[in-house]
C-alpha cells in the first residue's frame, strides 16, 4: 500500500490535524467521500424512490448504484440485499425484533458483546421471554468454539456474535459458527462493525444469515449503517420501522409490505450518506481490503512490540498482536483510562478513546473499569505510531505507579 499517497487523500491528515487513533469509533474520510457528499447536495439534492422527475431520477439510480456496490464489495450478488439504516445498532435491533421470536424460544450470543448485540437481545427476554445463552469466551477474551457448541441444540432459534471485538480486537470464525448453527436450525446474525472496515469479507463465502455494519467506521459518512441479509432471512423479518417508502399498499385498513430492501427503509433517505458510503467502498475496493489488512497489522505489531516492555502496562485481550483486529486496549497502573487519553491528546495531540467502549458487560465480569484503546486505519503509518509509543511510555513512567501486578 502506498502509505503516502493514501494520507494525502484525508483533509484531516493533510492539515496536521492530530494523530488519530479512534477509527474504531469513527474513521476519518478521505476528498472522495465528501466530495461525493458535496456534489449530492451541490446539484441533485432530491429525494429517490418516488418523484420521478430528472433530479429525483438521479437520486434512485445512485443509490441503486450504491447497492450494487455493497453487493460486489462484500461477494454476494444481489443488490436488493442491502438495506440502509442509520447505523450498525439500528440494522442489529432491526434483526433483533424482526425475527418474531416467542417466549421461551433460545438465543445464543457471547460474553464479549457489544452493548448493541446485547441490550436488545436483554430487552427481548425481559419483554417477550426469550431465553438467553452466552458462549464463554477465553481469559483473554478470544472466542471459543468448544463453549459455543456447548451452548446449542434444537431450542436456539438465532446465534448473534460479533465478527470482531471493539475492545479485544479478536475474530470470531463467523463461517464456523454459521456451520454449526445452520445444523440446528437456527439463524446467523452477525455484528460485523469492527470487521467490515479491516477485512476482506466474503458474506457469500461466510454464509451467514445477516451481517449488520457501521458505514462511518469504513471511511464512510456519519450515521450510515447497512443491514445485509439472505433474501430468505430478510423476507422472514419485520421492519422495525414502518411508513412512507415502506409499503406497496395501504388501505385504511390494510397493508402489504414493499418488496426488499424497501421495507426496511422508513421515511426519506440520507441520501447524501448513501452516495458518500458508494464513494468510501470504491476508495477501499481502490486499495484492496487485503491491504488494508495487512497495513493494519503492521501497525498495530510496531504499536504493542513498543510497549511491551513497560511493566505496569496492561493489555486487556491477547498479548499477540497477530490474534488482534486493528484495536488495542489497555490500562497503566495507577491512571484511569480517561486521564492518560486526555495527556496523550494534550501532550501530543494523539486522540484515542477511552472508557468501557460500549462493552459494559465484558468489562464489568472481569472487574475492570475500562480501559484506554488505540485504533489504527490505513491512513496511520509508523511514524505516528512511535509518537504514540513514546508518549504512552512516557505517562507510564512518569504518571502511574509502579507495576502492582506481575
Ligand atoms: C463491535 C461493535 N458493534 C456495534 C457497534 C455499533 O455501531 P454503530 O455506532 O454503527 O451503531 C460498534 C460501534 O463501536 C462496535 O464496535
């Protein structure tokens, strides 16, 4: 990958911004994404799906593009598969209560869940009486398939993990898991918002049953997520969210459904977010998700290899960067998580993020009160890591307490 020539295509980076290391959170956007944006709003800013004139016209035919390109971008072949929603908590909750589960029927996820493939799995068995399984995962936070398997049988209606941890940055073999679950019957959901954006991603291949992901995490708008799913798995779901742009026909007393992807998507569009997700897969598919990858894990070893050393700092998830995705988490003896972002970002202007990163659960089990977290994207290179590394070895030293654990 050509390091130089990505980071002069984010206006961010180019005017020596800061050195970001919160793409887990949100990535930064390269000129191509806003200036797709831009040229939405700047001349053909309408609606698409409905008013048929010139302007409107445009519209329809860039989002369908923009489907075609989620279709081609993650290996499947039908565009009417991928349905937009405001974001990767929306497209899980979508799947979520659109399964028409009943009481007494069983979930399986795991203990290292997003609080967004976990509250509604919550909410569902305290409303409707679900009953809910988590897969345990191992000490260090990595998933473990023989647990898994422990956990099903006939009863489970639905298996929703993430594909990759936002904390522990470990993968979950998504198609194993689907294998196993397919053999009982019951439906894959798959919280893919830490995955899509660091990895080629096959869905065909994965053969899951849905695959829900996090657009502005992928160099793509904010508040745009999609909800992908086999056409059999999508048409057994109920919308969510129901109204203009969701129905063939409504009487006063009755309704039919609008075909798929149109019945997930309620109201008018962010339309400008969809040309802008078309212009982020295009500038990835332009660099090649393999690469990214690779580049990702180069950082993240040259990012732990610098710290290891540091005896009262603390990994939380694999100590092997290999077995990570693009996050490292950790804490320093003596300084709350909160703090040593704040004198990373006053000291160096590094931003990483801090705090139990919607992972409350996993933090809370472990008694751990949160921790700090850098992530890196492909626009990062190995000289912002070693600021990081020096600076991080520096509040170490000089700000928390000697090692209190071996
Ligand atoms: C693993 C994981 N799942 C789900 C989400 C929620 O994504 P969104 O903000 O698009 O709703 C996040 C966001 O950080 C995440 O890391």
């Amino acid at each position: 990958m050509d390091s130089e020539s990505v980071r002069r295509d984010f206006p961010t980076v180019r005017k020596g911004s800061g050195i970001y290391l919160d793409s887990a959170c949100q990535s930064l956007r390269p000129d191509s994404v806003i200036r797709a944006m831009d040229d939405y709003y700047e001349s053909y800013p309408a609606c698409g799906g409905r008013s048929v004139h010139s302007m409107a016209s445009k519209v329809s035919v860039a989002v369908d593009e923009a489907r075609e390109a989620f279709a081609s971008f993650f290996g499947t072949d039908d565009p009417g598969c991928y349905a937009f929603m405001p974001n990767c908590t929306y497209a899980l909750n979508t799947a979520a209560f659109g399964m028409g589960l009943k009481k007494g029927d069983v979930v399986v996820t795991t203990d290292c869940e997003h609080n967004s493939n976990h509250v509604p799995w919550l909410r569902l068995q305290e409303g409707v009486g679900i009953r809910r399984r988590m897969s345990r995962s191992r000490p260090d936070g990595s998933f473990d398939i023989e647990s898994f398997k422990s956990f099903m049988d006939r009863s489970v209606k639905a298996v929703s993990v993430q594909h990759s941890s936002n904390v522990t940055g470990c993968v979950v073999p998504v198609r194993a898991v689907a294998e196993i679950a397919h053999d009982y019957g019951a439906t894959v959901i798959v919280d893919g918002a830490q995955s899509a954006p660091h990895m080629p991603v096959d869905l065909k291949k994965a053969d899951v049953d849905v695959y829900c992901m996090s657009v502005h995490k992928m160099l793509g708008p904010s508040g745009v997520g999609v909800m992908y799913g086999k056409r059999e798995a999508l048409e057994r779901i109920k919308p969510l969210c129901l109204g203009g742009g969701t129905v063939g026909l409504a009487t006063y007393d009755s309704v039919n459904l609008a075909p798929l992807p149109d019945r997930f998507e309620a109201g008018l569009q962010n339309y400008a977010g969809i040309v802008g997700a078309k212009a982020a897969l295009d500038y990835l598919s332009k660099v090649g998700m393999r690469e990214v990858e690779v580049w990702d894990s180069m950082l993240l070893e040259r990012m732990m290899k610098g710290l290891e050393d540091i005896p009262n700092l603390h990994v939380v998830g694999p100590e092997d960067p290999g077995r990570r995705l693009g996050v490292f988490s950790f804490n320093i003896d003596g300084l709350n998580a909160h703090d040593i972002a704040m004198m990373a970002d006053s000291m160096a202007g590094i931003m990483i993020r801090s705090g139990m990163h919607c992972a409350h659960p996993f933090y809370v089990s472990r008694g751990i009160d949160g921790s700090a977290r850098a992530s890196t994207y492909l626009y990062n290179d190995a000289k912002e890591v070693d600021v990081f590394v020096d600076t991080i070895r520096h509040i170490a030293e000089v700000f928390g307490d000697p090692a209190s654990r071996p």
